[in-house]
C-alpha cells in the first residue's frame, strides 16, 4: 500500500521502517548458509552479495509506501528513485547488514538499521537483530521499545563505574598514533568493549546494558537509529564532528550521566 504524497505521521513512518528492518534482517538470516558469498574484500572489512539483496529487499518495502522519499543506503543497488524523489524532505537511511564480519563469523551480534528523517532531524528508526529475536523501536511520538517492552538507559553516573563500547581506531585518522581513542577509553571506564556493530551497540545503551558508545569514524546509516532509540530511551547523543561528503562522522551516545565527562575525554583527541 502506498500512503498519499502528503506528511506522512511518526507512526506510518515507525510501522514502515520495521516491516523494512525486519523483512531485510529476515532474508539474511534465511540465506546464512550464503555468508561467505563476497563481492569484495578490505584489509578490515567484506562485502556480501547479501548486503546488497537486504538493501533492496528495505528499499522495495519503503518505496512501495512513500516512492517519493529519497534513500540512502552503505549499499550501491543500482535502483533508480522516483525522478520526484530529489526535492522531497524526507530521507530512508538503511543500513542492511550492520555487523557484517559478526556475521561472515556466524556471530549473532549482527543487525538491521532503517530510519526516515526529515531534513536534519530523524522521525522514527528501527533496528532488527534477528539472530538475537530482538526488535529496536522509536519515533519522536513514541517511546522506545525492545520487542514492544519500554527500555531506558542506565544509572551510572561515573566513568570508572561505565561500560562503553566502540571500535579500534586502527587508521581512521592520518598522523595519529592508533588505538589512542581505543586505549584512552579502556584506562579510564570499567570495561570497553567491541562488540562489531555500531547501531546494535547503540540499542545496547538505550537498554541500559552498556552506559556509552564512542567511535571516532562511523557512517551515517550505522546510527541513524539507533541514535533516535537512545534519545527516547532517555540518552544523550552528539556528533562530535560533522559528517563529511561521504556520511562519516565522530559520534557520541550515552545514558547523559556520564556524558560530558566522556566528551572532556575523548574531545583533545580527535
């Protein structure tokens, strides 16, 4: 069904990011016997065939509904939007397979992200871990949810008592020594740890199972999300550097409490 080319409320938003989250996480999850068909190979990374069927699996269920929105997917489909789609204010940001070394491995820490935006300002996200039968939920109108059950960040108020999660800082940023982010967080909190899958991490904050999250060099699609999930959930999020022409950031997401003190940390580093 496709909904009428007017303002489309949070809640057809909220219903057609997971019909999209989870019929993309639902293929891939079906077709895990395929996770080791790869179209390309980087020191640190993998491409699958299958990364590219879930991203045009979400982009069938999300053009059906609104063909007008734009979309912006990590994959290259070589689908074409509706020439009215360019003009449009709302945006479908997709991220079909969010994990996918985790799940090259057969690790279940693996997900699918889907969120509209309108403009600058995210209207609904969701996030589908289906080897984990877990449902991330959001929207500016509703709160946030795992598996229609509310969750909310944690209480922890102090860096030394925090688990926060990331990613290794190998090579992102030229002339820096590698790992300084990596290291400086995991002296200075409880535990750090790296868990494969940035919007899952962020899911894992909104339900108060990890207090922070920090990576120095993320993409859009990998949080979109999952930030909106930790805003509803009560969380703090902050691009603390913009994104560039290729959808790259530095991003921050916390439980508030611990946030400033985060930033002050990681801030003379980047």
């Amino acid at each position: 069904m496709s909904y009428p080319a007017v303002a489309p409320d949070p809640q057809q938003l909220l219903d057609t990011a997971i019909e999209a989250a989870v019929s993309a996480g639902t293929h891939a999850l079906d077709n895990v016997a395929r996770r080791h068909e790869t179209v390309a190979c980087a020191e640190h990374d993998v491409k699958l065939r299958l990364d590219i069927e879930c991203q045009q699996v979400a982009e069938r269920v999300v053009r059906s509904r609104f063909p007008r929105h734009r979309f912006l997917g990590e994959e290259r489909t070589g689908t074409e939007p509706d020439p009215a789609a360019a003009d449009s204010p709302y945006q479908w940001i997709v991220d079909p397979i969010d994990g996918t070394v985790n799940f090259t491995h057969g690790l279940p820490f693996w997900c699918c992200s889907v969120a509209c935006r309108k403009r600058d300002t995210t209207l609904a996200g969701a996030v589908y871990a289906p080897a984990l039968n877990q449902l991330y939920q959001a929207s500016l109108e509703t709160p946030a949810l795992c598996n229609e059950q509310p969750i909310q960040v944690s209480t922890v108020d102090s860096l030394t008592r925090a688990m926060t999660l990331s990613a290794m800082d190998i090579a992102e940023r030229p002339g820096h020594e590698p790992l300084c982010l990596f290291r400086e967080l995991a002296l200075r909190t409880r535990k750090t740890r790296i868990l494969g899958s940035a919007a899952l991490d962020l899911c894992m904050v909104a339900s108060g199972k990890a207090d922070g999250y920090f990576e120095a060099s993320i993409f859009l699609w990998d949080i979109a999300a999952g930030a909106l999930i930790v805003r509803r959930a009560g969380g703090v999020v902050e691009a603390l550097r913009k994104p560039d022409a290729d959808h790259r950031l530095a991003f921050l997401a916390t439980n508030g409490r611990i946030h400033d003190p985060l930033k002050a940390l990681l801030l003379p580093h980047l």
